[in-house]
C-alpha cells in the first residue's frame, strides 16, 4: 500500500493509526471537538488539509508523529 499521502488522497496512515487504537471517525471526531465526525472524515479523505494544531492534535490521539501522518506539514507551518 502507498503511503505517501498528497492532499486529495485518502490519507491511509491516518486511518490505520485510528483504527488500530480502535477509534471510529466518530470518536476521533469528539476527542478533537468536532459535534459530527464530517469535519474530521474530509481531512481523511483529503478533501481538507488539517491546521497545524489539529494535525498535532491528531497524531497525539494515535500516538504517532504529526510528520508521520502528514509529511511536511511541520516544515509548511515553520515559515
């Protein structure tokens, strides 16, 4: 499986890092304070580029590194 993730692609590391810490998009979703797991499901899905701070958000969640799950996004976000 290809994991370099570009956004507009379905971004599988997120999604195997939340599903195997057993979390449904849902519980993701309420973790990060989202009302509905949409919000979270677009940045999955590549349909929305997750902000620096959910990004970190995000990789604490699954217990991975935001650089991990979103290459580069540290580097875009230092300038």
């Amino acid at each position: 499986m290809n994991h370099d993730w570009r956004f507009g692609q379905i971004n599988h590391r997120l999604r195997e890092a939340r599903r195997a810490r057993g979390l449904t998009p849902k519980q993701l979703a309420m973790r990060l304070g989202y009302s509905s797991p949409n919000r979270y499901l677009l940045i999955e899905n590549g349909q929305s580029r997750a902000s620096l701070p959910i990004a970190l958000q995000l990789a604490k969640i699954v217990g991975e590194e935001a650089d991990a799950l979103f290459p580069g996004i540290v580097d875009v976000h230092c300038f």
